[in-house]
C-alpha cells in the first residue's frame, strides 16, 4: 500500500500473517488510533484480499489440504471422480452459507446508518468484510460501535459459532453447528442423520450439543459477571465483548480499553477457555477409565 511508504512490506506481510492466523492484531495506529482498517472501507483490493486470507485460515487445514489433493488429482486424471470428504463439503457449505447470510442481513440493517456515505458496491464490500471479520478474525472496516443492537446480534451470533475445526479460528465451528441442525431436522422428520449421501456418525449429535450447551452457559456466565464488573455499560456491549473473548474473534464495541481490572481478567479467562474448547475445559476435571457397570435405561418425557 503506497501510504505505508518505506515500511509497507513489512507493515503488509504483518496485516497477511495477522489475517491467515485469525489474529485480528494491525499497526496501523499511526494512521488513524483504534481505527483497525476503517480507512480502507472503499478499497476493495485490500479488503478482499484480507477477506481471502481470514477465509483461508477458518476453513482448516484439513479442508485445505484435501481441496489440493481433490485440485491435483483432478489435474493429474488419476481417479475418474475424485471426491472431497464428508468434513470438507460440510466446511465448505456451512461457511459459504454464513458468509451470505452475514452478508445480506449486515447489508439490510446497516444500509442507511453506518454505511450510509458509501456507494452500493462499497456497502457491498463493507458488509461481506463484516460477515467475515465476525468468523474470529478481529479486523474492522466499519465502527463496531456505532453499529444498530440487531446488527450486533447478528456479529454476536457469527462470532459464537467461529470458523472450522483444525483452523486458526475459535468458536463452536461450523460443522458443531451443521450437525446441530441435521440432528434437529433428523429428529424432526424421524429419520436418520446424514448429509451428502453419507451417514453423520450416532455421536456426532451428542458431542456437538455438549459443545454448544457448554459454550452458551460459558457466555451467559461470563455477560452475567461482566454486568456486574462493570454496571456502566450495556448488556448488549458486554454480550458482544464476551462472545468476541469466547470466539477468541477481537472485535470490540470500543469498551475494552475502559474495562477495569477485573473485567479484563474476565476476558482473559474466557480467551484460553474458548481457544482450547469448553468440552476440553471441562474434560480436564474430570478422569475415568470408563464405566463397568451397566444401568436399565428409564423413560423420560422430553419436550
């Protein structure tokens, strides 16, 4: 970038390594303080190929590996129809679906208020960077602040559910939230789980609602005691400074340099705790070497 003069090699090879690592960490402050990339709103190289790198980094390098595998092979002829595995369609599917979605509805609520100066393909960009950002990557082309509560929830949400397994990313991951709906439409319609004409395995449902039921009371928890820490900001500020902490995501409605002491530690806490997983958290207080015995089941009315 020309404006980063003499150091923008350097200054750009930190913002790429940031970017793929989902870090969401700039030196950009001489520029403009606290403003992460908000100069670049209009810049459709720079955001797009940020956007490029955060994607790159959440879908996994399981994803990517077998997507070069899947492109050499293919290349190569050496199968007749290479297939991509279960994980990696689920990936894919899962992330190209919430990138749309984040980015319409960012779109449509954010219109006429924040993105009001810009033109239509720079409201564009604005929102398809926001609907990647919130996937934990932490960078910001709009004020995160300023933003409307419905859009904050919709960031909220996104960042909850994080990017992909095996990723750079935090969150419950895409194919926990993929497999949450399979199994609620599986039980729903009272047929068995699967997605691509593949069978999802039987424990795949009942690890991704420990994972999720864990995460949301590790959110709930923390927004509760954030709300007492610091009963000067607001219950949707405080969810959303949680959940990016959970998510491990960066992006902050302007409230973290103001946080006391105690509400920082907080966030701290919730940061290791998101990053190495709540389900893995928990496991570590507990040790067995699994059940002898046996127990006759029981019946128990549900909904």
């Amino acid at each position: 970038v020309p404006m980063f003069g003499g150091k923008g090699i350097w200054i750009s090879v930190f913002l790429s390594v940031s970017a793929y690592c989902n870090a969401g960490f700039d030196i950009l402050g001489f520029l403009k303080p606290d403003a992460s990339l908000e100069l670049f709103v209009g810049d459709p190289l720079v955001c797009l190929t940020i956007c490029c790198l955060i994607i790159l980094g959440g879908i996994g390098f399981i994803v990517t590996v077998d997507l070069y595998n899947w492109g050499r092979k293919r290349v190569r002829k050496e199968e007749r129809r290479p297939h991509l595995t279960l994980h990696t369609r689920i990936v894919l599917v899962s992330t190209v679906s919430l990138l749309v979605l984040g980015t319409v509805l960012t779109l449509g609520l954010e219109y006429d208020h924040t993105l009001k100066d810009l033109n239509f393909w720079e409201k564009l960009n604005a929102s398809f960077f926001q609907s990647v950002t919130a996937r934990t990557a932490g960078y910001a082309t709009i004020p995160q602040g300023e933003l409307g509560d419905a859009t904050k929830l919709v960031t909220i949400i996104l960042m909850f559910i994080g990017a992909s397994p095996g990723s750079t990313g935090g969150g419950i991951k895409t194919s926990t939230l993929f497999v949450l709906i399979q199994g609620i439409k599986s039980a729903a319609t009272n047929r068995s789980e699967k997605a691509f004409h593949n069978a999802i395995p039987k424990d795949a449902f009942r690890k991704a609602s420990v994972i999720t039921l864990l995460a949301v009371a590790l959110v709930s928890a923390g927004t509760w005691l954030m709300a007492i820490l610091e009963p000067g900001i607001s219950l949707m500020d405080a969810l959303f400074e949680v959940t990016s902490a959970f998510g491990t995501v960066g992006l902050s409605t302007g409230i973290t340099t103001d946080l006391g002491v105690g509400a920082k530690l907080l966030s701290i806490s919730i940061m290791y705790i998101g990053r190495l997983g709540p389900l893995t958290v928990a496991s570590l207080w507990y040790f067995s070497r699994g059940e002898h015995i046996s127990f006759p089941e029981g019946n128990i009315s549900i909904g």
